[in-house]
C-alpha cells in the first residue's frame, strides 16, 4: 500500500509540475491560447497511470495533461505541442486541447461530450480486432448530460464493447453546479446501460486505481462497459484567466484541505516515510520539468509557411 | 433516353451497393455504419446486400445516435479501420456535425498531418417531395468547412466510380447522393448510363464536360446536370448550343476545366440544387473570374435555391427548386 501510494505520489508530482510549467508558459506568453489544468485532479491521472497499455485507446478532454502522461505518451514533445513549438507533438497544430499520440492511441478533443463517441469507435475497433484491448473515453460531470453519453452508453451496453468512461466529477461545468442541474449521477444511471458503475474518491490515487483497474479488467474480459466516477476538486478556474467569481473566496481557500497530493505525503509521512525522502520526489519532478521546458524553449515555432499542410493529402484547390 | 439500351439497367443504388461491395471484397479495413444499412440495406437500397455478404458486424445496424456511430468513425479511423458512415438524410446532419467538422475534417490537421481520417460519410440529398427538413442538399455547408472532399454524382457510372474513389481515399470524403437519382435506373440518363460490373473509380477532384457546346457553358453537378442536358437539348432546337459541365465534386471544385469552358463561350451559367447565398455557385463565379478576369466573362447567371426552405406543395417546390425549364430560360436570356 505505502509503496503503491509512494509511487502515486511520485506521479501526482510530476503532473503538477507539468501544470505548473504550462502556467509559466501562460504568464510569459508563450502559451498564447486557452489552458485548463488539472492542478487538484491529479490523483486521478496517478491513478490511472500504468493500468493501460500501449494498445488500449484514450480519449480525453480539454483538461488532458494527466491523462496524456497516464497513458504514457513523452512528456518533451507534449510539452513542446502545448508551447506551441514545431517539435511537438503535433507538430503545433493542435495545442493543447488536441494532442494526438497515434501509436498509443491517445487522443482527445475540446469539445466536451465528443469523447465518448470515439471512444466507443476504438472500443468497436477493438471488438472487430478479435483483441482484448480496451477503450476509455474520459468526460466531465459536465459531459456526462450531452447526448453524446448517453448515445454511446447506450451502444456500449447493447453490444456489449469494452469501453471504460471515466467521469472526472468536479461538480463544476465551468460555473454551473452539476450536481444541481442533473437528475442523477453518472454511476446511478450505469444500470440503464448494462454498464457497471462505480463511484470512488477521485482524491485517492490508490482508490482510482483500484476502481479503474476494475472496469479495464471487467471490459478486457468482454463484459462491457463501465462508468467510472471519480470525485474531485479543480483547484483553479476552467481555464487560466477564468476570474472564477462563481466560488466564494471561503470555498476556494478551503479547496486546499482536498488537495490529493498532501494528502498522500500525510498518509505517507504517518506510514514512516521521511519528509526529506518526500521532498526528494518533488524535486525530481520539477528538475524534470525544469529540463524539459528548457528543451521546449531552445526549439523554434512553426514555420508559417506550413500552415496550409495537412488540411487533406489530396490538395482541395481552393484559393490561398 | 440513351440512343441504345444500356448493358445493365439496374438503380443508382444498386450501383452504388455493387461499389461498396467490390471495395469491401478487396479491402478488410471497410466498415459500414449506420441506420437500416444491414437488415434493410439503406432506405434507398444502396448498402442491400451487404450484411449478409459481410456480417452484422462489419455492416452494423446502428441505433438513431447519430452523434455516436458517427463519433465511431474517428476511432475505428485511428484504430485503421476504414469506415463508411450513412448519415440517412443528410438533412439529419445537424445532430452529428460535430463529429464531422471538429473531428473528421480536423484530425489530419490537428494532429499535425499524423492521424489520418479516412472516413466516407454516405448520404442522400436532394428534393423528392420531402419538404423542409428532408429535401436540402447542403454540399456549400460541407465544402465551407475545411478538411474535407464533398462528391455529388450525376450518373450511374460516376454513383458506382466515385463511391469506390471515395472508399480508396485517405481524406475524408462526404458523398452525396440524390434521392431522385438514386431509384433511377440507367436507361433513365443520357450519360454515364452504362456501369462496368467490375472495379473502376472516377477521379475526385475532376470535372467532366458532359456536353458539348460553343455558346454558353452550365456548370452543375448532381440531379441538376440530367436537367441542364434535358434543357440543352430543348435550346439545340432552338439554335443555342450549350456545354454542359458535371463539377462532380464541389471540393475539390475543377475550376480549370469550367475557365477553359467560359473562355471559349465567354458565358456562364451555374445551377445549383443547394441554397444560393454563400455557396458552390458565388465560389465558382468568383474563381472563374479570378482565373479569367473580369473581361473574360461577358454574362454569368446562376440558379439555385434562392435562401428558402424546400416547401411541401408540388407546386412551391417547383417554384424554388432550378429545373430544365428554369434553365432553359435563364440560357435563354444570356444567349440573346
């Protein structure tokens, strides 16, 4: 247990870190677009880290740093895509809320609600391989009352496909209150769909994990879907520049008591790991980032000439 | 209508299904999805006969969630499948773009030219008498936004070509066919009426001068172009000799062979089924001018669906719908 959190810790770590040189990236202006962070989240990320593999798909959210880094794809070019470098990932035509890793099949999109229906595609995909690969679309407490989850739901659970959704409940659509606009949960509707559905502290990485790992198993044995709810809080506004007037002053203070990280370093610490062994972890992350943004910083932007590549192969002869 | 019957003289649709069949055969990664395209094979029978030439699963009877089996084409695409999508009407497009114009048209770019979308979205435009929401055409909508290539075939032998061009393509192509084409069997047309039974595919991206003429050039495409040859045909009694040009895609649109055309009768007509303001006939005068400048037009008219729904009564849609005899008469007064 105490090894299994310390290595949560370790990742919560390097996903904060990573949140934090994106907010670097937003003061200095190199990020010149939208930014959501998943800083308060990150136990969620931990938690699903390691349980996929390369030939299971994820398809995340505008918040998607976590998940990114979760399912494994390398953090420089990720990195280097949100600073909108032409090293990165996407060769920075996507940024941050479309990063795309192919050969982990990682994938996102900024539209919220438009995960799941691709999910649900490589969980087809998967059915139709004759493979035991799963696939987990990732939505918010706001997603979940599109009628794109209730659409791909349904079709998981009436053919019975391997797809894990996974609900990051913040209770937070930008300002409005989740829970006061739905008429129920996310896991009290997973019977409607023959999915089965499990509710965990989304604060408690091993939690997370336990719960995830659960629904993977359960799809990779070819029983369907799952909804995975994670509970959680976002400790800063949708994205950087939201002024967030929608929470009290109070309410945002007292966000720290959620925060999943010293969490896990009390738990910890309480278990008989040292605060110096601890604070270890925490530099190893920065010092990673540190580099990394370093290596991001030294590549160049794009070449504006590129910008009409890649809209089709063959060319629309349209006018330039 | 053709001087000697065609070989075969089946529907649109059934060259169509024979398209999608051949392709399916000679490619495993060829998925269908969609409402009644398996048990049924299509409402207007283009899919008949796949799902049991195939299987339930690779011809997949989708629930009406349109917003999901469409979704599902971006994952099977980055799953490296290859899935044609049959969004019934494409009137219904409304519940689903999202997953077409954020996702299928976008992918390529976003990921920086490294996930590729070959994905078809199949599906039936045109009036047949439906009305408002089930007669609209909506290619300027598709070809509005970027990321991908939009077919609307004339013929039955461009129906069956360019389905299998589409199937071929590793762009997204939205394909659209017409209603009132589609039930139509090939002795019904006066061009493209003989289908070979084997493989082929039209090229996208190419016009095809379907008539010959030296003094005003039609560009249409789709059911337009069976009017345009029925006018032009009408007007050659009556000493005017029309060039009638099938665009047959919109994007890429052939500018170069519609130019070449009006530089020689310096006279352009455009009809299009699809709504007129801000769409393929604005975009195609505008590049024709462009190409040619100003002097190299002496008359430009277009016809369209002048920014009204279709109506229900036979009567009103006749009256916003382009025919042959609105064509006619607009050549008419270019001509003179």
């Amino acid at each position: 247990m105490s090894n299994q959190l310390h290595e949560h810790l370790a990742t919560m770590l390097r996903i904060r870190a990573f949140e934090e040189a994106c907010l670097e990236g937003v003061a200095s202006g190199e990020i010149h677009g939208e930014l959501h962070t998943a800083i308060g989240q990150e136990a969620i990320g931990a938690g699903m880290a390691g349980v996929l593999r390369d030939d299971d798909a994820l398809v995340s959210t505008h918040r998607n740093h976590a998940h990114a880094l979760a399912k494994g794809v390398p953090l420089v070019p990720m990195l280097a895509e949100i600073f909108e470098r032409a090293t990165g990932l996407c060769g920075g035509y996507g940024g941050h809320m479309h990063l795309f890793d192919r050969d982990r099949l990682f994938s996102t999109t900024g539209i919220v609600g438009a995960t799941l229906p691709v999910a649900l595609g490589h969980a087809y995909a998967m059915v139709l391989d004759g493979s035991d690969a799963v696939a987990v679309g990732v939505t918010g407490d706001g997603g979940v009352n599109t009628g794109g989850f209730h659409e791909s739901l349904n079709l998981a659970g009436a053919l019975a496909l391997p797809l894990v959704v996974l609900v990051e409940n913040n209770d937070l659509a930008i300002s409005v209150v989740s829970s006061e606009v739905s008429a129920a949960g996310s896991v009290e509707r997973a019977p409607a769909y023959a999915a089965r559905g499990q509710r965990v502290d989304g604060t408690d990485p091993v939690a997370v994990e336990a719960a995830f790992r659960a629904a993977v198993d359960h799809a990779r044995a070819g029983g369907g879907p799952s909804i995975v709810e994670a509970t959680c809080h976002r400790f800063r506004g949708h994205y950087e520049g939201d002024p967030d007037l929608y929470r009290s002053a109070e309410e945002k203070d007292a966000l720290t008591a959620h925060d999943p990280i010293a969490r896990a370093r009390r738990l910890l610490l309480a278990d008989g790991a040292t605060e110096a062994e601890l604070d270890e972890l925490a530099t190893r992350a920065r010092t990673e980032l540190e580099q990394a943004l370093a290596e991001v910083r030294a590549a160049p932007a794009p070449d504006p000439a590129g910008a009409h590549d890649h809209v089709t192969l063959l060319p629309t002869g349209g006018p330039r | 209508m053709t001087t000697s019957a065609p070989t075969r003289n089946l529907n649109v649709s059934s060259y169509i299904a024979e398209a999608i069949r051949l392709e399916m055969e000679a490619d495993d990664a060829i998925v269908v999805l969609g409402e009644d395209v398996g048990r049924q094979g299509g409402v207007f029978g283009s899919t008949r006969g796949l799902q049991k030439r195939f299987g339930d699963r690779r011809v997949l009877d989708t629930p009406i969630s349109e917003m999901a089996f469409t979704g599902m084409g971006v994952g099977l695409a980055m799953s490296g499948y290859r899935p044609m999508i049959e969004i019934m009407f494409v009137d219904f497009i409304g519940v689903c773009l999202e997953q077409v114009y954020n996702a299928i048209a976008k992918n390529r770019y976003m990921s920086g030219g490294n996930v590729a979308m070959p994905v078809v979205i199949k599906t039936a435009g045109g009036c047949i008498g439906s009305a408002a929401q089930h007669s609209q055409c909506l290619w300027g909508t598709f070809a509005h936004l970027p990321g991908m290539h939009v077919v609307a075939p004339s013929s039955p032998y461009d129906a069956k070509g360019l389905m299998a061009a589409a199937l071929q393509s590793d762009d997204p192509v939205v394909y659209i066919e017409h209603k009132a084409l589609l039930l139509s069997k090939s002795a019904d047309f006066a061009h493209g009426a003989e289908v070979p039974k084997e493989r082929y595919t039209v090229p996208i991206g190419e016009a095809a001068t379907v008539r010959d003429g030296g003094d005003v050039t039609i560009a249409t495409l789709s059911a337009n172009v069976r009017d345009a040859l029925r006018a032009a045909e009408e007007l050659s009694t009556e000493g005017i000799d029309v060039e009638v040009i099938d665009l047959r895609s919109v994007v890429p649109l052939d500018t170069a062979t519609v130019a070449a055309s009006v530089a020689r009768t310096r006279r352009l007509l455009v009809v299009d089924e699809d709504y007129l303001s801000f769409g393929l006939s604005g975009e195609l005068i505008t590049r024709v001018l462009e190409t040619l400048g100003p002097s190299g037009i002496e008359v430009v008219r277009r016809l369209g669906v002048a920014d009204v729904p279709i109506p229900a009564a036979r009567s009103l849609e006749e009256a916003v719908v382009p025919g042959a005899t609105a064509i006619a008469e607009a050549v008419r007064a270019m001509a003179s």
